[in-house]
C-alpha cells in the first residue's frame, strides 16, 4: 500500500523560502514519477512541478519557474519542493503525489494521472 506524507509547510513572508518533503512509503518509489501539485481555496487542484523516475527529467509551471525546484532522493524515498522568492499568491494546501504508470517516458501535468496522494501541507504567504 502506497503512502506519501509531507512535511515542511508553514507561515512565510513574501520573498522568503520553505522547503517540501514528501516521504513515501510502499511500492518501489525509483520507478515512478512524481508530482507536486497545490490548491488554493476556492479553486482547482493545479500542477506545480513534477520530476521523472530516475530524477533526469524535471517539469515546472509557468508560474514557478525559475524560483521552485524539484527534487529527489531515491535512497530515502522521498521527493522535494524547494520554494524560493514566495509570493502570497503561492499560498496554497500542497499535495504530492505518485505517477500511477511505471516509467512513464512523459511527465504528466494531469491529476488523473496520479493515483495516490498525500494529505497535504498548508503554505501561506503573507504580504
């Protein structure tokens, strides 16, 4: 049974940095991708970043680019969110989640796509 629980979230002024964990458990955590996502109240779950099995490929939003960086650690079984460069319109519950599909060639934007996720954690950014 697959289980991802992350860590790391927390109050923050804009311009500042908060660093993501997601650790997971059950299955072979190497062979999947993984995915980042985040909802902010009152809207859709988005796609915030995503990295391939293997950690070679790595895909971000537009509106994180160049100040979000994911990452992995296959050892420890577990993925990153390096946020730098906050803004209040960051503030979100942020979910992580494994790719349903082992090696998939193309990282996914689509939720559908990711079977099993964590329980989130709140980032808030204040202006």
């Amino acid at each position: 049974q697959v289980q991802l629980v992350e860590s790391g979230g927390g109050l923050v002024q804009a311009g500042g940095s908060l660093r993501l964990s997601c650790a997971a458990s059950g299955g072979t955590f190497s062979n999947y991708a993984m995915g980042w996502f985040r909802q902010a109240p009152g809207k859709e779950r988005d796609f915030v970043a995503g990295i391939s099995w293997g950690g070679g490929g790595t895909y971000y939003a537009d509106s994180v680019k160049g100040r979000f960086t994911i990452s992995r650690d296959d050892a420890k079984n577990t993925v990153y969110l390096q946020m730098n460069s906050l803004k209040p319109e960051d503030t979100a519950v942020y979910y992580c989640a494994r790719d349903g599909r082992v090696y998939r060639r193309t990282l996914s934007e689509n939720p559908r796509e990711y079977p099993y996720w964590g329980q989130g954690t709140q980032v808030t950014v204040s202006s």
